[in-house]
DNA sequence: CTCCTATCTTGTCAGTGTCAGGATAGGGTG
DNA sequence: CACCCTATCCTGACACTGACAAGATAGGAG
C-alpha cells in the first residue's frame, strides 16, 4: 500500500501509450546518434522506462526499426503529397513529388536511411511492406498519368533518390550555398531532364 | 624457449602483415553481417588475432571502418576505370562510368554502403578525404570533356548514385529478371538522358 | 650481447540485446 | 463485492561488444 501510494506520487507503473512514446524516443536517439549507435536501452530511458520494457511491444530492436520504419515510409510519402498539393498538371506534380522526395530526405536524414539504405527492419512483416509498397505505388501512378511505362519510373525515381541520397549524406556541397529557390528550381530542371514527353 | 617453439609450430607471435589482414577480415565480416551488425572482435577472429590486436593498427573500429573506406573508394574509382577502357569518346566514356559505378555497388553493397551511406567512416582523415576527392574529381573530368558544366555533374552524379543506391539495397526487382545485356542497355538510355547536349 | 621499440596478448570494465521470472494494474466474471 | 486473469512493466542474469591498461614477445639498432 505504501508502495503503491508512492508510485502514484512519482510515475505510473502502466504508462498508458507506451508504444507511441518508444516511437518518438526512437525516433529521436536515431536522430541524435545515427542507426549504427542506436541504442533500444537509450531509448527506453528516453521514455522513462525499463529496458525491457519495449520487449513486449515490439519484441526485438529490429522490430522497434521495423515498426518505425513504416511509420516513416508514410511520412516520406505524406512529403511527397504536401508539395504536390500546389502544383497543377501531371508534369508538375511529377516534379512536385521529386521535390518533396528531397524535403524528407533532408528534413529527416537518419529516417530516410533507415528507410533504404539499413538492413534492420524486417520488410517482410506486412506493415512495412504495405507502406513502402504505398509510396511506390504513388510514384507509379504519377509516371502514368504522364503517358510513362517502366523506364520513366526508373528514371524519376533514380534520379529524385540519388540526388535525396547524396544530400542526406551531405555529400553535395554545392547546394548549401544555395538559397531554397536556387535549390528548387535546379532540381527542377533535372528532374524535367528525366521526364517523359 | 619451449614456448618458443610451440609457437612457431602453431603460429608466429608477429603476423608479418597483420593491417592488410585486417582489412580483408574487416571486409569479409563486413558482407556477412552488413555494417550495422560490424564487430569487431569478429574481425579480430577472422584474422586468427586476439581481440585487442586491431587497436596498435587502427585505433579503434572508426579506424578501421575508415581505412576500409579509403581502399573502398579506390576500387569504386577502379570499377568505373575498368568500364571506361573499353569507351570510345567522351559520351560513351561518361556513360561508363555510371555502368561502372553500379558495377561496383552490385558487387560490393556493404562497402558501397559504407563510403555512402555511413557515419562511422571519419572523412576528415586525409587519406579518405583524397580517396573520395579523386573519385569525384574524375566524374567532374568526365562531364567537363563533354562540355558540361556544374549542373551536368550534378545529374550524371545523381542518376548513377541512385541506381546503384537502389540496386544496391534491392529495391529494384524489375532489374533482377533481366540479363546482363538488357540491363546494360536500360541504364545506358538512362544515363544518356542526363548527359548534357 | 643488450636494450629498445613495435607488435601482439591477456585481463578488465562499462554498456548492449535478449531471455526468464516476478510485480502491478485494470477489467471481467462469479 | 471478491476473485482471478491478462496485458503491461520491472528486476536480474547472461553472453557479447568496444575500449583501456598492463604484460609478453619479436626483431632490429647500438
């Protein structure tokens, strides 16, 4: 009873939402620390909790990333969305989606990388596999809706992911010195490049 | 000195070359385990050392990642080199080199992964800071003989990097069901797209 | 022959992921 | 209301990891 009346006055033993803090936790230490030092008892004492606590939501480390994974592949495709919300016609939203392709890549580096370039999550657990198929399904909808086949997906994609790649890699030095409206509109143009027609 | 000789009979105290063992053991456990899976006491097995052995060599496991990543860049620059002997002029030497640039990720993933898309590598270590300077200097040389200018880098650079990017994290399964030759001729198509003129 | 330095080993420490077993909360059943 | 049942969370333990300290060994310089 004393115990109990203690806990109260401090922290519940149940945290209600558990499952979505470690979310954000995790997603905050990967941001912090990278996916090669990710830590699921840093994470765990980010959310003020034991470091078995995460066992029971999503078993392993792998399927805290798994889990996080698809929470991030529908970001990465709500990005895409967000810049093509103001553009007008299939070409240009084409472009808009490479665009916001870039955004997530930049605003979210270590994200994107657990996304395509980790060996982590499991994208065989279907969470994962719908939501990365989702996004791909976008992109090719907005190759059709230009009169693309396969090789014009390629080509958008290839492109948007290798320029999104390098720049979260910090790789493209040019493009610091840029203000957004230079950088926007040389990507622009070689996303047009590509394009089909 | 009966010590002495038991050892010599099993295995010399002094490896000889222990650092260029290292290395391929570092690799080796690299396309194992992936990097995020990297240890290395595994290394130091591999190579028939004890575990504190690497350490006189390379500091610490940054040191060795960065080492490998300095020879991995050498061999990235060779892949394309290795395309480019057999080009005539300097369109079909640039689209080379993007041929050889997914070469090189398809054959070695990890090692691609881990000049790419790693933090553990330490680039401001002069000797991966050149290695990785020289391979970029080379692409800039491509599109200059072409007459192409700081954009025209950035779209070769991009749509190579993004095919190998994806294919080396098999993202690209339309790719896996073609031969060798039509491959080669769909990424060919595509690089010939970004190429300016 | 002696010493000196580079090289490699052994031993130890804190930190990590995972598993087993125990504690707690809250809801459903009698 | 009393009971228990399940999901949730904690504590403790184990093997493994990277890093450091101190000792052992080899081979060359003097």
């Amino acid at each position: 009873m004393l115990r109990y009346h203690r806990r109260m006055a401090t922290k519940p033993y149940h945290h209600g939402d558990l499952r979505a803090a470690l979310l954000t936790a995790a997603e905050a230490e990967l941001a912090d620390h990278g996916i090669e030092s990710f830590s699921l008892r840093q994470v765990a004492k980010r959310a003020g909790v034991s470091h078995a606590a995460p066992a029971h939501h999503f078993g392993d480390a792998n399927g805290l990333l798994t889990a996080l994974a698809a929470e991030g592949f529908q970001r990465f495709l709500g990005a895409m969305l967000a810049r093509e919300a103001s553009a007008a016609g299939a070409r240009d939203r084409a472009v808009a989606a490479g665009l916001g392709y870039l955004d997530f890549a930049l605003s979210r580096p270590t994200l994107f990388r657990l996304i395509f370039s980790s060996r982590k999550p499991d994208f065989n657990k279907p969470a994962l596999f719908e939501a990365g198929d989702a996004a791909y399904a976008h992109l090719v909808a907005l190759i059709e809706d230009l009169g693309g086949g396969p090789p014009d997906i390629l080509a958008l994609w290839a492109m948007a992911h290798g320029i999104a790649d390098l720049a979260a890699g910090q790789r493209l030095r040019m493009m610091v010195d840029m203000s957004d409206a230079e950088r926007i509109e040389v990507i622009r143009r070689l996303l047009l490049r590509v394009l089909p027609g």
